[in-house]
C-alpha cells in the first residue's frame, strides 16, 4: 500500500512525541504525496496500456480474457481514483491543520493507525462503532 518515503532520515513517528508536530506533519505529507505519485503513474500506465491493447482478436475466447482484464484494470483504477480522493483530503486537512483528528470525536488518531492508513479520519474506537452500526443498521434492514 504506502511505503516509507523518508528513508534518507529514517524519522519514524512515535506516540512519545508532541502530536502532529512538524516532523510528523512532514513525515505523513511526503508519505501522502509519494502514494499519490505512484497512483497517478500506475494510472497513466493503464490508460497507455488501454490505447495499445487491440480487442480486434479473431478467437473469442481471446476477445473475452482481453475484456476480462480490462475489466479488472478499470475497477482496480476506480478504486484508486477513490484513494485518491482521500489522499487530496488528507493533504487539505493537512494544511488546515486538522490532518490526524478523529472527525467524530476531534481526538488525535492513533500514530500507528495513521502509519498503516494515512487517509484515516477516524480513531480507531470510533471506527469500530462505525462498523458496529453499519451492521446493526443492515441487519434490520432484512
């Protein structure tokens, strides 16, 4: 998913720190901007790819496991796309200086949590009771 960007420092954030100091700030902005790179240009790679690619394949099963792909390719990209979209959230709330806040709760999340999910926007808590309800939520729908 996210790799580490700050290799030429090795900083890792810790708990011990202030919360969203600039050496955090920083640490999680590069994180973001790099997934945000790699998704932009796995995204150009697909549409590079779309354009060569010709479905014009005289066996049908040929025709069918080139569409098959593509399929997959383009709901892979517009998963991306979402991402990406959390990504650009992610980094205006970095400059509004309110970028690793539970939005239900306004609490800090957890460092770990934003570590494995930078695009988080809620405590880990919080988001369990998120779950909690879509489920009790869905199950009295039936």
């Amino acid at each position: 998913m996210v790799k580490n960007v700050n290799k030429k420092t090795k900083y890792e954030p810790t708990e011990k720190e202030e919360f969203m100091n600039p050496k955090q700030i920083d640490y999680f902005k590069a994180l973001l901007l790099s997934w945000k790179q790699d998704i932009l240009k796995e995204s150009s790679n697909t549409l590079d790819h779309l354009k060569e690619e010709s479905s014009n394949k005289p066996d049908n099963a040929d025709r069918a496991s080139i569409e098959s792909e593509r399929s997959l390719e383009l709901r892979t990209r517009d998963r991306e796309r979402k991402v990406l979209n959390k990504i650009n959230k992610a980094l205006r709330k970095i400059d509004e200086g309110t970028y690793g806040y539970c939005e239900e709760t306004n609490k800090p999340i957890s460092i770990a949590r934003l570590k494995a999910r930078p695009i988080a926007t809620l405590s880990l808590e919080a988001q369990e009771m998120h779950e909690k309800f879509e489920k009790i939520y869905k199950e009295k729908e039936y």
